[in-house]
C-alpha cells in the first residue's frame, strides 16, 4: 500500500466513525441540539426510482420494498429514544446521519461516480459487492428523514448532545468534529477512560480518532500503542475482536466500499491485513492488538 493509499484509507476509516464532514475536513463550530430536519432539506430519488448503477440492483430494491416501512419505523422511533435523552441513542442517531451525508447530499451525482468505479473494476466479485453496499447504504438513507440531504450540523449536534450525556464514543467523536488537543496528562486519563469502559464502540472510537484526540511524551508508556502506523488501526481491530460491527456486511465496510472502493467482501481485519506491505507490518499490527485486548481485559 502507498503513501497516498494508507492516507486515503485513514480519511475512510475516519468518515465511517466521525461522519464525511469531517473527512471532508469542514470546519468543526459548536451547535445546539437540533431538533428537526431542516426545511429547506431537499429530498432524493428513491432506490426503485434511481435505477442505482442500471445493472438491475433497483429492481433488487424494488423487491425489497416491504422493508422500507421496517426502516422508517426503526428510524423514527431511534429519534424519538435519543430527543427523550438516551445517549446511546443520540450516537447512533448521529451515525445514522454521519452514515448518509454523502449518500444524501447528492444521490445521482453519487451513484454516478460509484457506476465509474465499477466499470474500473477488474476482479469480477467486486462489481456484485459494490452493487449491494450500494443497494443496502441507499436503503437505509432512504429512511433516514425520507431521504432529505443531512446538514452537518445534525450530525455535529447529536454527538456532541450524547457526549455531554455522558457517552464515550461520542466524546470522542465531538473532541474530534472540534479538533480538541488534549496536554499528555489529559490524553493519558483519556486512555484509561477507554481501556477501563470495556466498550467496542469506545475502542474503535479511539482508533479513529487518535491523530486529534491523543497527545504523548516520547517517554510515555502508552507512546507505543498510541503512535506510528499501525497505532489506529490496532485500537479500531481490537474493537471488532471485542464485538463491534466490523463484519462484510458492516456499515463500515460499506463505506470502505462506497468510498475507496474497497469491494473485497471481507470483514476489516482481513481487508486490513492483506492491504499491509508485509508480515512485518502485519506482526506489529498483532502485536498492538494483543497488547490492547490484555489491557482491557485487565481492567
């Protein structure tokens, strides 16, 4: 993997955790909670209507129809949870949003782009699992306020609502949309907080975060967790081995999909690691990973 790959697959990991705003890098300004969609949100087509890369995945979506209702309920009543004050709620909330920014900001334009990448495509296997993700992600954007285009501010707002609740993935995530730079001593409570809360979702949030939210002495013990190459992409595969949602059919591996063209139909540890330049890499990257497991596990 080249210099400008391992960039462009740490913007990806970045935009499927902290939302394509901030992969983007859009100023990052304090918001107030919203409330409801903007008026002026502008609605898109529909996955039947799209007629998605014109290889017959809108008759797919055609067929699943019977869902949609499914989604918009999901949907509906996840907004309801996080206006009555859940925090977990408001994070995924603020995924849901993050997960369709892209998507919703510019479906035909979006679909057009994806339809170029899959004619670049040489292994045959990869255009089908393009044409699922795609499928899939535009299913779920759909019911994500009837397909409007997502303010960022949505997006910003919910995190930093479920942050000031108390929820740690999403602290890290609003430190992250502000580009916060804690002083060492604050990074190495951070690193504690994370480690002691046992949570997948706080793990891969270190992971995808680190660049703004970690800062280390180069005498500090966790210096060799928390820098170099390998660092986040360890904290974000040892939160999949803890049970975060790494898996093919994962909302990160299709964003992986939908914006780097990563359509191997692997989970991310396997797409990772076959992406890494050698099995120097790949035991550093082990390496790292078992040291956070064990430190976790002995919290």
């Amino acid at each position: 993997m080249d210099g400008r790959a391992r960039l462009l697959l740490g913007a990806v990991a970045v935009a499927a955790l902290v939302g394509f705003a901030l992969w983007r890098q859009v100023p990052a300004t304090r918001v107030a909670v919203p409330t409801e969609q903007s008026p002026k949100a502008a609605a898109v087509q529909s996955p039947a209507s799209a007629g998605m890369l014109g290889d017959g995945t809108g008759a797919q979506a055609a067929r699943g129809r019977p869902a949609a209702a499914d989604r918009v309920r999901a949907f509906e009543e996840l907004k309801q949870r996080a206006k009555a004050g859940d925090a977990v709620a408001q994070r995924k909330l603020a995924e849901a949003y993050d997960a369709c920014f892209m998507v919703n900001l510019d479906r035909e334009g979006f679909i057009k782009g994806l339809d170029l990448n899959r004619r670049m495509m040489r292994e045959p296997a990869r255009p089908a699992v393009l044409e699922q993700a795609l499928h899939d992600r535009v299913a779920q954007c759909d019911a994500v306020d009837g397909g409007a285009i997502v303010p960022v501010d949505l997006i910003r707002g919910w995190y930093a609502q479920a942050a000031e609740n108390g929820d740690l993935p999403s602290r890290l995530m609003d430190n992250a949309f502000k580009q916060k730079s804690p002083d060492p001593a604050e990074s190495a409570r951070l690193f504690e907080e994370v480690l002691a809360s046992n949570d997948p979702a706080a793990v891969f949030a270190m992971g995808g975060t680190l660049g703004t939210n970690y800062s280390v002495t180069p005498d500090d013990p966790t210096a060799a967790l928390t820098t170099g190459e390998q660092a986040s992409w360890a904290w974000m595969v040892a939160a999949c081995r803890m049970g975060y949602d790494c898996g093919p059919s994962s909302t990160l591996m299709g964003t992986l999909c939908l914006v780097q063209n990563g359509c191997t139909g692997e989970d991310f540890e396997a797409y990772l690691k076959r992406d890494l330049r050698s099995n120097a890499e790949r035991r550093d990257l082990e390496r790292r990973v078992t040291e956070i497991l064990r430190l976790v596990e002995g919290q």
